[in-house]
C-alpha cells in the first residue's frame, strides 16, 4: 500500500508521498501501515490515529512481559516506540498530542533496552549547558576480547535516536558498537534551536565515548542520514577523531532545493530553527551549506544518494563527494528514494561492511 488514502488531504497525500517507506523500513509492519493509514481522512488524524495502535502494540508487549518472554517483549516495545515515533515525526498541528506521543515513545524503548539483542544503556552526554540523551548499544559479550569500534548515528529534521532501530541491527552484525542520540532540534532536544555547525554537537558526543572504557576510542566512525548526511560530512572534516563517515540522502547547500521541498519539511524546519515565518527559515537555512568545507578533508567518506530523491536531489551528493575530491567515495542507487529508504537492504549493507573495514572491526 503505498498510495495516499482515498480523500486524504494535502499534508497526508505529501507525508505517503515522501516517507511511508521510510515507515517500513525503520520498523512499523507493513499490517500496521495498510490498517491505520487508510483511516487518515485529514492531516489532523495521523498523529491521533498512530497513538492508538501504538498502544496496542504496547499493551502486546507488556502481556509478554508479564508471561516472562523478555526478548519478546523488548521487541514488542520497540515495535510500539518507532508506532509512537511515526505518529509525531513530522506532525505540528498539536503540540501536546505531538509530546505524548514522543514522551510515550522514550519510555516505551527505555524498557526494551534492557533485554534487546545486543542490550542498549540510556546515557547522558554532556553538551554546553545540557545533556543530549543518547542510546549507546555494543555487541558481543563477556567473553569478547579487545574494545569494538563505535559508529555515532547522526539523526535528520524528524527522526530522533529510536528511529535507528532497524538500521542498528545491521552495524551490530558487523561488530560495529552504536550510539544513537538526540542532538539540538532532534526528539527530546526539540527545546534546542537547529545549529547548522553540527560539528560542535559531534565533538560532544565523540568526548563522551572517549571517556567510555568499553569501546575503543581511537576507532570512532559515524553515519548520517537527510539532515544528518549534511551534519555526519561537516562534523568528519572538523572532528579529527573521527575516522570515517557515511552520509546518506544528504545534501550539499540547502538553499539551492529549499524552494522544492515538501510543506511539511518547510514546517519542520521552522520549528527546529525556531523561526517565526517561513520567510525567516528560509534565511536561516543558507547556513546549511558545506561549501569550502570539505576540501582537503583527510579522512574517508563514503556518500550515499539515490536518484529518485524527492527531497534532496541526487546532485547535492555528486557535489559533496566533488568537493571531498579523492577521499570520497559516492554511490548514487539509481532507483533509490530519499535515504534509499526503498531499497534499505542494498545501503546498508554497503555502509556497514564500508565502515566495518574503515574502522578494523
């Protein structure tokens, strides 16, 4: 099912246009997408609509956690967060609607850590005044030797560090640790104004896993995608301790697509730059750029675009990886969406086994 339901408005026919693999491909069953979405008569109902079965998918989880079945549980839990996840994403219209749904979410993953395969630690990590909350997930067990590598999940405009579910699962199966976290404007950071120098927030998030005994820190990598395929290039050239980086549905300069994108990403970023008019967030969005930033760049990036992207056009990745020059690596999937999220099972692999060999895993 992948066209807007019959009679939907305008803001629910652009969110199936542009993102309901995206939906799929993070963890909400194809059985949940067919039942709730063609119940969407207007924009106004996403939000509300996802909750409830979002809480179906809870009260699941919780029946078999009392018969004592944890694993199962915790996927049941986490099947019920990326539920609530998606029922906020990029929905504005109810603040307090939009907050239950994120605040149901955290918890709602917060109990599947303990018992998920590998098992995941909420962490603090200091940043300026704040704390960004991060998930930090290592493979392997006890009897493993030696620290693993550790990839940093940079996430987009919308997805916040739950959203990496799916993809976590990949890099673990490499022996690649993970840290997921919500930066400024993302998830539980949403209090935080959007900061186009997003390197400051990486070099945060890489001081704390230097200071984490359990993962080697001389073998830290990080991956991007949308937004955070801008943020991942712009924090690799700035962040030496960074030693390889995977920007996927990235872009080069925002200003040169931000007249095309979609009402709701225009709404997105209003809100992250906490702009009052669309005008002012389209001044504030010229500060998206890498130009003259990646030139001379030393250390290894793989980009990753898709031909059929919507959103940020496949050229913005031709030009990141032109300007990296020979350190850069670019794969463009010629029938892939915004983020390949058609074809997950084509990027990544490729960006997993990429970084499993760039950072010795």
């Amino acid at each position: 099912m992948s066209e807007p339901p019959t009679g939907a408005d305008r803001l629910t026919q652009e969110a199936m246009g542009h993102w309901y693999v995206r939906l799929l491909a993070n963890g909400v069953s194809y059985f949940d997408a067919s039942e709730v979405i063609p119940r969407v008569g207007s924009w106004g109902d996403w939000c509300r609509l996802w909750i409830e079965r979002a809480a179906l998918r809870e009260r699941e989880a919780e029946e078999m956690a009392r018969a004592g079945r944890r694993l199962s549980a915790a996927e049941g839990y986490a099947r019920a967060a990326l539920a609530y996840h998606f029922a906020q994403f990029v929905y504005h219209e109810d603040p307090a609607l939009k907050r239950e749904a994120q605040e149901k979410k955290v918890a709602c993953y917060l109990k599947a850590l303990p018992d998920l395969r590998p098992p995941g630690e909420r962490v603090a990590i200091p940043y300026e005044a704040a704390t960004l909350p991060g998930i930090l997930r290592i493979p392997g067990g006890p009897g493993e030797k030696g620290k693993p590598p550790c990839v940093v999940l940079i996430s987009g405009l919308d997805s916040t560090k739950e959203e990496f579910h799916t993809l976590e699962a990949v890099l673990h199966a490499r022996g690649l640790a993970t840290l997921a976290f919500d930066g400024p404007a993302q998830g539980e950071r949403a209090d935080l104004s959007l900061r186009p120098d997003y390197e400051h927030v990486v070099t945060a998030v890489v001081d704390f896993l230097a200071g984490d005994r359990r993962v080697d820190p001389g073998r830290i990598g990080a991956l991007g995608v949308s937004l955070g395929g801008y943020y991942c290039p712009r924090a690799l050239a700035a962040e030496k301790r960074l030693r390889a980086g995977v920007a996927s549905g990235g872009f080069y300069d925002m200003a040169g697509f931000w007249h095309t994108l979609p009402a709701l990403a225009k709404q997105g970023l209003r809100h992250a730059f906490q702009a009052a008019t669309e005008a002012e967030t389209g001044e504030r969005v010229k500060a998206l750029s890498l130009r003259g930033r990646l030139a001379g760049l030393d250390r290894p990036l793989l980009v990753i675009g898709g031909e059929m992207d919507r959103l940020c056009p496949a050229e913005e990745s031709r030009l990141m990886a032109q300007e990296a020059g020979r350190m850069a690596e670019l794969v463009i999937y010629p029938e892939g969406g915004h983020v390949c999220n058609n074809i997950p099972f084509l990027w990544r692999p490729l960006a997993a086994d990429w970084l499993a060999g760039k950072l010795g895993a």
